[in-house]
C-alpha cells in the first residue's frame, strides 16, 4: 500500500470516529426504552424535526394537537404494554382554526394534514394505525372539519386507520384526499374504519383534465352513525379522478333522521376518469325522505359484483353526457331496486343484474337507458312509472 493512500485510508477512519452518529429510529410518548431511539413527546415535533423520509413510531396514548405534515416520512402506531391505540384529537386548547383551504375552495380544519409546500417535488407519506378522533371539533359548516386531509402534490398510503367522530354541523369528514393543477399523484385508503361522522367518510376528489389523481379506497368500513344532520351524508365520495372504489363495507348506522348514501360518484360530465365501483357491500340504510340510496353512480362510472341489501333505493344512476354501467350486481330487500328519478340525458347500461325482494324493481327509467337482461324475484311491480 502506497504511503498515499494509507494516510487518505486513515483520513477517513478519523472523520467517520468523529462526526456525530445520526440517529435512524424516531418515537414520540417514551414507550420505547431500549436504546438508539430519538424520544419527542409530541407527534408535530416529531414531524417537524426527524429528516425527510424517517419512521416514526408512535406510542398508544391521547395526544390532543394539530398534525401538519409538509416532508415525505413514515407515521406508525404501535403497541406497547396492553394498549395499541395513539389517538390524535382536538386540541381542548385550540382556537380550531381552518389549516387548508380545498381545490373545491372549501376551508377546512384538518386534523392530520398532509401538506406540500413545494408542488414540483411530490411528497410521499405514509400513515399507518392512528386513530383521528374529532370529538369536540364542531367548526360548523363554514369551515368543514377532515381527520386527515391530503393536499394537492401528495402521495402515500393510509392503512389501518380509525376516523372518527369527525362531526361539524353536517360537515365532518372522516378521510379526505384530492389533487388539483401539478403532477399526479396516487393515494391509497385501506382497511381502515371510519365512523360517527357526519358529512363524508371517504373523500377523493380531482378538478383537471386531464385528471391528475389515482385513488384506491379499498378493504374500509365506513358507518354513518350521526345523529343530527338533515341533508345527509356519504360512506364515499369520489369526484373526477381515477378512483377503484373495491370490497369495502358500508352501513347507514342507526340513525334514520337522515338520508344516507353509501357509495356516490361524481365523474367529470365527458365521463372521463375512470371510475369503478366493485365487489362492495352496502347495507342497512334507513328511509328517511325517500332519498337515501346504496350505491349513486354518475357520469361513466361502472358499478360491477356489489351487494346491496336493506336499503330504500338500492341504484340510484345520474347521467349528464355519459351515463353510468350496473352490471353483475345483487340487491335485496329494498323499496326500489333501481330509481332514476327520470334523470339523465344520456344513455345508462343495466344488465346481469339480480334484484330481490323489492317493492318495485325499476322505476322512472328515462328512454336512453339501456335495459339490458337482468333477473328479477320476489319483485311486487318490475318496472314502473314510466318517464314522459
């Protein structure tokens, strides 16, 4: 070995011994004792002061504050001693001031907010069993309330969360994710529960075209069990984007004061987009007002294999330019199988559908609808109410 590279060898033996070791774990509560763990003692310290793309462990405990996420990371409930639930929740302390406005335009109060700051670097972040409790967190319905709302120019994956009590004056939002002008982004909701709202459970939403957002809202249950609200409330929304709305569990809750409906779609009106609805279960909504229905579909989406059952309407299809497809579906127990309302000035295909036990199979089925074969049992009226 040349005398030269001994001394560059040596050189940097010396700056690796001297320069600080940087820590690689991050907790915040201290239930982690063993050593090499960074301990914060509140999640917004942790999210503010770990580098891009750490973990984050979190301890089970309440910790009442507002969450703002602005660089990519890792944010993972844990287990410790005989509990495994970290709560955030409403900060009692708190002036419950609006954090982000929406590209709907809407101000909102985000509890959890996933926040880029730089729109031309995309963020990834991942959020993993936390519970979002907005118990307290009435806002009213000037500024609606989300338990964790992703911004435009984010990505990432919600798993195995709880949201709930997320009520504001018919304006609480369980989950909330959307994207507008920039570069698209995907996000992922999964197996996670969303209940005692009582505005939206699962919100995806986009506003280009072409469309900038790839959504999955998969394996979820969502429950309506507000008790207050009198326009009503959704299990999942999704509006304008490429959404894969699959296997999720829907239920109306107990509450029959309000309409309900369990899985609706907004497209935008050329259709485009791509949105589907399939292999979902939708049940036990009540029949307040003769408006609460299983599944809305609009605009292009395909509503493919769901079951529905104990619901008013069980199909409710819209259509402006590009009417929706309902396909292989199973409905029981309902007051009407499939209601248009007459709505529509577009085509709407329904075939190898089965409907069951129903007061009324189809009803106010405008004339550019494409009534293909389906089956009908324990129907009292097939088809009534013709349109004009």
């Amino acid at each position: 070995m040349s005398r030269h590279l001994a001394w560059f060898l040596s050189a940097v033996v010396m700056l690796a011994m001297s320069a600080p070791l940087q820590a690689l774990n991050y907790e915040v509560g201290g239930c982690k004792t063993v050593t090499g763990y960074v301990n914060f003692t509140t999640i917004s310290a942790a999210v503010a002061g770990v580098p891009a793309g750490s973990k984050i462990l979190v301890c089970p405990g309440v910790y009442p504050e507002q969450v703002t996420i602005t660089q990519p990371l890792t944010l993972k409930g844990i287990a410790s001693g005989n509990a495994s639930r970290a709560v955030i929740a409403i900060n009692p302390n708190g002036n419950l001031a609006p954090n982000v406005t929406s590209i709907t335009g809407q101000s909102l109060y985000a509890q959890l907010l996933v926040q880029n700051s730089t729109p031309n670097s995309p963020i990834t972040v991942n959020i993993i069993g936390i519970t979002v409790d907005g118990a307290g967190g009435n806002v009213g319905c000037g500024t609606d309330l989300a338990g964790i709302f992703y911004a435009s120019g984010t990505s990432g994956t919600i798993n195995e969360i709880t949201a709930r009590h997320q009520q504001s004056s018919d304006c609480g939002n369980g989950i909330w994710v959307e994207n507008g002008a920039g570069l698209s982004q995907t996000i992922t909701v999964e197996n996670s529960s969303v209940h005692n709202m009582d505005g939206s459970g699962i919100v995806a939403i986009s506003d280009q075209n072409p469309l900038t957002l790839t959504a999955a809202i998969r394996g979820n249950f969502v429950s309506d069990t507000a008790v207050s609200e009198p326009y009503g409330s959704t299990g999942i929304y999704a509006q304008g984007n490429s959404t894969a709305i699959t296997g999720n569990i829907i239920t109306g809750g107990t509450n029959v004061a309000s309409q309900f409906t369990g899985i609706a779609t907004d497209q935008n009106e050329s259709g485009g987009g791509g949105i589907t609805v399939s292999g979902n279960v939708v049940a036990d909504i009540p029949e307040p007002h003769g408006e609460s229905a299983g599944i809305s579909p609009r605009n292009g989406t395909i509503v493919q294999s769901n079951k529905v059952s104990n619901v008013y309407v069980a199909f409710f299809p819209q259509a402006i330019t590009v009417g929706p497809t309902i396909q292989s579906n199973t409905s029981m127990n309902t007051k009407y199988a499939l209601a248009f309302n007459c709505i529509g000035n577009s085509t709407t295909s329904v075939s190898g559908n089965i409907f069951s036990d129903s007061g009324i199979g189809l009803d106010t089925v405008p004339s550019q609808a494409l009534i293909g074969h389906n089956s009908f049992y324990n129907i009292d009226t097939v088809q009534a109410d013709p349109c004009p």
